[in-house]
C-alpha cells in the first residue's frame, strides 16, 4: 500500500478511514472485513516480553489454561503469518508482575503460515484495580497486543462468558466486547481451552515526517507526557507508565481502544507543537519541550 502523506508544506493533511464492514459464518470459518475490537490497553504494559508460548511460571498454583486461536488479515479469510502477538495478565494472587526481569505471567508468540497461535498461561481472575473499593473490581480477562508489518496493530482483551463482574465493568459490558467474551471449553486431552479467532483492520501508515514532529515530551499540567512511535500505534506515557496504543483516526487527531483517549495536535508557529488530550472527559493541553 503507498504510504499515506500526512504531514504536507508544514500543514496537517487529514484523511479519514472506516472500521466498519461485514462478517458471516460459513460452517468452517468467519469470512468478511469487520475487524476485532479494540479494547482499553490498561496500566500494565511492557514492552519486550520474551518470546514463549509457556507462561506460567514454576510454583503457579493456578488453574492452567490453553489459549489458541487464528489471526486473519483484514478480509476475514487470509492467514497472516509473522504476526506478533503478546498477552500479559495477573496471577492466582491477583498480581501484575511490572517490574521483575522474569516477566511473569508476560509472553509473545509468532504466527505461522496458518495464521495461529497458542498459549498455555491460566485462567484469569478478577481483581479490585482500586483496593478497598467495590465498584473497581475487573472481570477476570486476558490481555492482547497483535501487531504486523502489514496490519494495523490491535490492542485488545477477552474476558469470559458469564464471569464476575462482567456485567459492571465500563469494557466488557460494551456492545463492542461481545464477540470477546468467551466460553472454557475442554480439548481432547481434557485440557481447559479458550479459543479466539482474530480479524485485523487495514493498515493506514504515516510517513515519518508525522512522528518526528510531534513525538517527544510534553508538558500538561502536572504531569510529563511521552508520545512514542512503535510499529503504527503512537504510544502515549505519562510520568514513563504505558496509558494507551492510539491510532489516527483525521483530522489531526489519534484515539486509543474504545474512545478511551483522544489526542490532537496543531502546529504551531515557529516549530512547536500543541497537544490537545481528551481522558474521561477531561481535556487538557501541552506544547511538546524535547524532541527526539
């Protein structure tokens, strides 16, 4: 596909793209052109996970699981081979491991010419994200990064059919989460098993000149924010902790999962640039002090 021009005589040029299509079942597969939906990327991101499709740690006392599925190109029906694909969750005891060089309950896998995936990890369990405060409990969920060379990245998570809390939460209770809400079912070696079949969306690539301009650090309020380019999602950092993936959507602007965050940018006079950020239903703004 050729590279779409974003940035032109210092001015932004606004494309727009829909991620809206069709899909059926044919008795075999799902074939058509909607993609999965996104989901919110959570505080608890790292990057360079190693790659294994093992992640259960020695010692784990929770309930082993296999995780399998199927990555599909935009059409529904095309495997998609070299795609990259990481998943990251809590432990039995309800804990996010950000820190250890071990990466625990942390892995990454490649697809083949198939187009799949496996993992053996366990299920997942709820947890309070706020201790002490009952209308913060998360469903237990897994989540997902799947990022291409010729796809557009996907941040996601699944959850499963009928577990706690699913029906309070802002994410899984979305419209937008109900092909991700999943049954355990059992393999043929009695083995509990989560299935989810994955369809991508179309890559809309930036030209460079896009991130070296408004990448860098910004100053908004009281905190430092950190845009940083990977792949085709412009990472967004605050105080160096992960918030979201966000992607451009026009109009000078890049979202993140689910309209968790908006973020748009105007150049300014003699160089600068200004960030505009939408976060639950807040908006606040920063001009960028370093660059790259």
């Amino acid at each position: 596909m050729k590279r779409r021009t974003f940035i032109k005589n210092t001015s932004f040029v606004a494309f727009s793209m829909s991620a809206f299509g069709f899909t059926e079942w044919n008795g075999k597969n799902f074939t058509g052109n909607t993609p999965t939906t996104t989901d919110i990327l959570g505080p608890f991101y790292r990057p360079g996970a190693p790659l294994r499709s093992n992640i259960i740690p020695a010692g784990s006392t929770g309930i082993p699981l296999n995780l399998r599925g199927t990555i599909f190109k935009d059409d529904g029906k095309t495997f998609l081979k070299d795609a990259l694909v990481e998943i990251w969750q809590c432990d039995e005891n309800k804990y996010y491991d950000n820190v250890s060089d071990d990466f625990l309950f942390r892995g990454a896998v490649k697809t083949g010419n198939n187009g799949k995936y496996n993992f053996k990890t366990i299920v997942p369990v709820p947890y309070q994200a706020s201790p002490g405060k009952e209308d913060s409990w998360r469903p237990a969920h897994i989540h997902m990064r799947v990022s291409s060379t010729s796809q557009q990245d996907l941040i996601t998570q699944i959850y499963l059919k009928n577990g706690e809390y699913v029906d309070k939460d802002s994410s899984s209770s979305s419209p937008d989460a109900v092909n991700r809400l999943l049954d355990i079912t059992k393999n043929a070696a009695n083995e509990n098993l989560l299935t989810f079949d994955i369809v991508m969306r179309k890559e809309f690539p930036l030209d460079k000149e896009v991130y070296r301009k408004i990448t860098g650090l910004y100053q908004v309020d009281d905190s430092i924010i950190e845009f940083v380019q990977s792949d085709d999602l412009l990472w967004v950092k605050r105080n160096g902790q992960y918030m979201s993936g966000i992607t451009y959507t026009g109009n000078n602007t890049f979202e993140g999962p689910m309209g968790s965050l908006k973020v748009s940018f105007e150049l300014l006079p003699g160089g600068g640039v200004k960030a505009s950020i939408v976060f639950e239903n807040t908006t606040l703004t920063g001009e960028k002090f370093l660059k790259y």
